[in-house]
C-alpha cells in the first residue's frame, strides 16, 4: 500500500474517531455528573437557602450559562456560600429561597431543585456525537470495502 493510499484510508478514520472520541468524554462527564447528582438526591440532607449570587461561564460558541451561587446554613449551623452544579441559559434571581441538597461531608456539594441544564442533556449529546461518529466510521468503510479502495 503507498502512502497516498494509506493516507486516503487513515485519514476519513482519523476523522471519524474525533466525534467518538469526544462524544465519549462528554459522555462519561455527564454520566459522572447524573451519579454524583442522584446521591445528593437520596443521601443529601434537604436544606432552604437562598440565592446570593450567579457564576457566570462562557461556552466555546459565545454562549453563556450560569450556576447560582448559593448561602444557606448546614444542620450543624455553619453558614455555607457555594456554586450549584446546575446550569442555565438565564441567570438566577438572586434573593430567591430555594430547596437545595447537600453533602454533609462535603456542604460545598450542592444541588439546587431548580431549572436547568441537566447532566442527562450532556449524556445525550455525548452520546449523539459518539454514534454520528461510528456512522460516518461505517459508511467510510463500506465505501472501502464496496470499492476496494486501498487493495494492495
């Protein structure tokens, strides 16, 4: 096989892996995030606090999401300031009570009852990317194979 050959075969692969690759990372982030939220869900003590603050982020497209910041006092009574993992596309109001969870080994560990991007939308998009990846990694070989491209 030339190089020319080579490079026509290696380089659609190569192509094809980065969306896998890529959605598998956003995927696996997302499914650790679903984790860590469904135990704050069921182990992390329920607690009102009160929205001090946003944490503002913006994404590799222009687009900003925001986190609340949060204050609230820990059954033990420290008072604790901390960023929710929630995101959303609007900021939140700030002296707004709210229903949160947190971990009582960790009180900076909060989730927040509120509307926003959830990790299952980082999951799912993970997952769209990895699969669009394997399409176009499938159709490339097919081609291949149908044509006999790349025989020696």
């Amino acid at each position: 096989m030339d190089s020319d050959v080579l490079f026509a075969v290696v380089a659609p692969l190569f192509i094809a892996a980065i969306p896998v690759l890529v959605g598998t990372a956003i995927a696996v982030a997302g499914l650790v995030r679903v984790g860590r939220e469904r135990r704050l869900r069921e182990a992390g003590i329920p607690v009102t606090g009160v929205i001090v603050d946003n944490q503002m982020e913006s994404g590799t497209s222009g687009r900003v999401s925001f986190a609340p910041v949060v204050s609230f006092r820990t059954a033990d009574g420290r008072e604790i300031k901390a960023v929710a993992s929630q995101r959303s596309g609007r900021s939140y109001l700030t002296g707004t009570p709210v229903e949160l969870r947190y971990d009582p080994d960790r009180p900076d560990r909060v989730l927040v009852d509120a509307p926003g991007a959830g990790a299952r939308t980082a999951v799912a998009v993970g997952a769209a990317f990895a699969v669009f990846g394997l399409f176009v990694g499938a159709v490339f070989a097919l081609f291949v194979a149908s044509t006999g491209f790349g025989a020696v």
